[in-house]
C-alpha cells in the first residue's frame, strides 16, 4: 500500500501576485500619503465641500450682536469707532434687562482708557456676573491683563478668555482648542461658566472641529446700536448665550471658514460656533486611525481583486467605488465623523493604472515563456498582449476623458493635443515609435482637472485671483495622480501633467522652471495645448481665427514657448489646423486606438 500523499502548497499565477502587488503598492502609497498630511489642503478642500453640501441648523439658544456698519452709519455723527467703555457698559445692561443668559465680549479691553468710563464697564460687568471678555494676550504666568488683571474680574466674578483659533494651510478656521497659553478659549470658559463640564482630553491634537450650523448669517445677529437705543425686543435675546463683538468687515475680524465660499464669516459668529460645539460635546470628529487606513486598502485592493475576477474590465470598477466612497463619506460626515477622502481615492487611481500595467507587465512575460517553448502560440500570445496595449491605452485616454467630460466645451482637445504633439515631436527629431508614446502621454496632461471644483472649472467669465490659484492645483494634483506607476507611458504622462504649465522666461507653474530645466515633452505640449486651445471655444472666450491664434504662438516665442519649437511648430501650424479640422477620420481613428 502506497504511503499517502502530502499536500502541495499551489502558488498564486504571476498575474495574481502582480495584480495583488500592485493594490498593495496603491495602499501604502495612500497610507503615507495620509499619515504624513502629504495631501492636508486637499483633504481640508474636501471637509470644506462636505460643510457646505450639509444643510444650515439655526440654533436656539445663541445669538449675535454685532457691531456693524448700520451700527457705524446709526453713530457716525456722534462717536467714531472705538466707543466709550460706557457704552458697552450699557449694552451689557440692556441685555441683562432683556434676559439674556450669559455675555461674551468678542472685544478687547486690554489697555486702559479712562477711570470713568473703565469704572462704568467694570460696574456693568458687576451686574451681570458670568461675563466673558476676550483677549488674545497673556504674560508669562499665563494672566490676562483685561480691565486690570484676572484679580479684578474675579472680584465682579467675570473671566478673560483666550479668542484665537489655529488656522488651516488654506487659511480657514475651524477648529477651537481648548486653551492657548495656559488661558482657556471663549467657547470652554463659557461652556464651563455655564454649568457644562468640558474635558481638554476630549480635543484632537490641533484642536476639535467646530461643527458650524451653517453659512454666515446661520446664527441671529441683531445690530449693536439697536440694543443699546433699546430697539430691540426681549423676544429675540431672552435665555440665549450673547456674543458681543465687531462684525463689520471693514474692522477686519472676519475669517474664511470651510462652511462656503468666497464669503467670510465675522469672529463672533465664529466663536458662536464654537460654543455650541463645546456645549454640545464635540459632535465632529476626526475618524479613528484605523478607519482611514481600513478605507485606504479597501479602495486601493478593489480594482486589484477585481482584476482577478473581471481581468481588463477592473479599471471600470474605479468610478463605482469611488462614487459610492463619497457617499459613505458624507453619510459618515452627516453623523458627526470626517473620514479621509483624499488618500484613499489616490490609492484608488493608482491601483487602477498599477492593475491594468501590472496586468500588461506581466502578460507580456507570459508571453516571452510561451515563445521560448512553443513558437505555434506565438500568434495567441501576440494578440493576447496587443489586447492587454489596447487596454492600457483605453485606461489612459478613459482617465483623461474623464476630466474633459466636466467642461463640455473642449470637445475633442484631448485628442488633438496627441496629434499635434506627435507632429512636433517628429519635427523635433523623435523616433516614430516615441513621437507615438508622447501622443498617448499627452492626453494626460490636464487629468488633474478631475479634481477642480465645478464653479471654477466651468466657470463662464473670467476667473477671480482665489479661483486661478485653485485651477492652477491641476497640474500638480495630475501628476500626483500619475505617480509612482511602473508604466512608461504614465511616467511620461505624469511629467507633461507637471510641466506642460511652466514656461519659457519661468513665470509658469507650478514649480517656475525656466528654459530647458523644463522638459522636452512638456515644452512640446505647452505649444500644442495653447494653439489648440486658442482655437476652441470655451465658456468664457470664442475660439480665434487661425491667423490670429499663430501670431500668438509667435509673440510668446522666447517667453512662453521655447523659440526652437516655435520656428519648428509655425511652418507646419496652418497645414495641421486644416488637418484637424477636415480630416475627422483621424480623431476617429485615435479613438478608436485609445
């Protein structure tokens, strides 16, 4: 009887292991991107979208008096601004008569003024016990020097408070620390003036993230000179916390906030804000850890493990996860938690390209074993590998489509810029096997667009200085998108997406190279991309005449373009332009082979 036999261990195929090695490489490039912040105003970008797609909450229990420019217009003919301590004094007075809960003054009164008037104010305060001053001062001790010191607010038991907040790297607030040196914040002393028990563990490291209610003008806001003329209902104050303090923006305390656009929020509603936040427990919170890095290898092993069972049809399952990611985000988002977008979307799309090119690398191995042994399959494993090219080249032009798709009127740009570049390029004395490769490459160039936000993409007029900086972020975040991958055709693609913006004299983005630090495929696609862009409509311009769009070219020799491919692109311009626009069949033909 024969002794039974041991198990064998069957090893993966390499087109497994590769595909696997592949999702593997996306996820750990998402994974440092993330733990390092490599991305951090992006991500902000993206919290930033998530405030303002969550409907406004207007609060009950808090309120606004805001020092504005009807209060100014109301008082220009007798006081200029700063008023008379006893004013405030006042202001305090009527709120405690219309029953407000508690003040806090979003003003300093660090130095001095008179002994009447800081006398009126320090005996309003008296009168209304719990008062909340700010200040953005302290010394060395960690004391305040608001009305004379901690020692006088003591005695009318009041409090000064600290009124700053750590700023984003896209210059927005929105998040509040517990204290700033040694001093608790307005939104804790007030909490904890309350009644409300607040634990400075509970802050994230950077500080907690104010969950706003809204837009500006979410929390009510009445005008200073209506309390203190007495115009002003008890209705509209009776039981809610007050915040006092400047909103005019000509006093410049009003802040950009991740909650809209292009409109500034004044610092009282911002310090409103963040008093309900800490009264109501910091209810937005960064994602643990673990989650970030569990939705990081979830997307970047998706396209893998559907390669495995849908072989060239994986790359199709990227847009799926990544729309149902979003919504698992802002679902996540609308139950108090912000989990990562960025990252995990990057290890998205570079496990889609690494899949397809692994899927390619490895494919063409197979394809060199089955020759050496067996010449008959040469044939088979041909257009098994032609088919495996066909598919890269339809995930590179499917991703660069993708970012053409969100501006309707570029029409068939993309594919242009690849006839025009390989044209130059054969010109600029490239072999036709590399002039083919830039012509792939070069519809990469602005995938970066999938990440500009819809009202500067497609904006119809001319762009503000704020909406430029952002459009200009297209460049790097394609490259960002394109890098790292194994492919040459990516590599290439990602090197035009980085430089295809800079120019000539160095006043170009993003990195402001200069001459020939500039890359040929780059030098080459920047000419092509704005000839072809000057002669297409878009939302905010008609597209030139011919004539017109070559006198450009011309102009800009030595300053925008290269002046070597300018004098070898204008000979050729009209021919081309005529090509483009009669021979249909070869922007057909590109596709197809795309």
């Amino acid at each position: 009887m024969a002794p039974p036999s041991l198990p064998t261990t069957r090893r993966l195929p390499a087109h497994a292991r590769a595909v696997l090695l592949a999702g593997m490489l996306a996820a750990a490039c998402g994974i440092l991107a993330w733990t390092t912040h490599a991305a951090r105003s992006l991500e902000d970008t993206t919290v930033a979208l998530r405030f303002q797609l969550r409907p406004a909450h207007e609060p009950a229990d808090l309120a606004v008096v805001g020092i504005d420019s009807e209060t100014f217009s109301d008082y220009a003919k007798q006081q200029r601004w700063p008023y008379p301590r006893s004013w405030h004094a006042q202001v305090i007075d009527e709120l405690r008569r219309l029953g407000a809960r508690k003040v806090i003054y979003d003003i300093q009164f660090t130095e001095a003024s008179t002994p009447k008037q800081d006398l009126a104010l320090y005996d309003a305060i008296g009168r209304f016990p719990g008062t909340i001053l700010a200040t953005t001062e302290t010394d060395a001790t960690g004391h305040t020097n608001v009305l004379g010191g901690d020692a006088n607010l003591a005695r009318v038991k009041a409090k000064a408070a600290m009124a700053t907040f750590p700023i984003l790297a896209g210059g927005e607030i929105a998040r509040v620390n517990a204290s700033a040196d040694g001093v608790p914040t307005l939104a804790v002393a007030a909490a904890r003036s309350l009644g409300h028990p607040v634990d400075p563990k509970a802050f994230e490291h950077g500080g907690a993230w104010i969950d706003f209610r809204g837009p500006p003008g979410t929390i009510p806001s009445y005008h200073f000179s209506d309390v203190r003329d007495h115009r002003l209902p008890a209705s509209a104050i009776r039981g809610k916390v007050v915040v006092v303090g400047m909103t005019a923006p000509t006093e410049q305390d009003v802040h950009p906030t991740p909650t809209v656009r292009n409109e500034l929020m004044s610092g009282p509603e911002v310090q409103a804000n963040a008093l309900w936040t800490v009264l109501h427990d910091l209810p937005l919170r960064s994602a643990p850890g673990w989650a970030g890095i569990l939705a990081i290898l979830l997307l970047a092993l998706g396209p893998a493990a559907a390669a495995l069972r849908l072989k060239t049809l994986s790359v199709l399952t990227a847009p799926v996860l990544a729309i149902a990611y979003l919504g698992v985000a802002y679902l996540a988002f609308l139950h108090g938690w912000i989990v990562p977008v960025v990252a995990p979307l990057a290890g998205l799309a570079l496990s889609a390209v690494g899949t397809v090119t692994a899927s390619y690398l490895t494919e063409r191995r197979e394809r060199q074993r089955v020759a050496r042994h067996n010449s008959a399959l040469e044939r088979a494993v041909r257009e098994r590998t032609a088919e495996l090219h066909e598919t890269q080249l339809e995930v590179v032009a499917r991703l660069a489509r993708a970012a053409e798709w969100r501006d309707e009127d570029t029409g068939a740009h993309v594919e242009r810029i690849g006839i025009l570049c390989e044209r130059l390029a054969l010109a600029a004395g490239f072999t036709p096997t590399d002039a083919e490769t830039l012509r792939h490459a070069a519809v990469l160039h602005d995938v970066g667009k999938i990440g500009v936000p819809d009202r500067v993409l497609l904006k119809p007029g001319k762009l503000d200085a704020e909406e430029w900086e952002i459009m200009k972020t297209h460049a790097a975040i394609g490259a960002s998108m394109l890098a790292n991958s194994p492919s040459p055709l990516v590599q290439l693609g990602e090197e035009i997406a980085r430089t295809h913006h800079e120019r000539w004299d160095g006043a170009g983005y993003p990195a402001g190279l200069a001459g020939e630090a500039i890359p040929l495929p780059g030098r080459i696609c920047a000419i092509c991309d704005v000839f072809d862009a000057l002669r297409s409509r878009r939302p905010y311009k008609e597209a030139w005449e011919l004539e017109d769009a070559i006198a450009e070219i011309a102009r800009q020799r030595g300053k925008h373009f290269d002046p070597n491919l300018v004098d070898l692109f204008l000979p050729m311009a009209r021919e081309l332009a005529a090509e483009l626009a009669v021979d249909e069949a070869a922007v057909a033909r590109l596709r197809l082979v795309s």
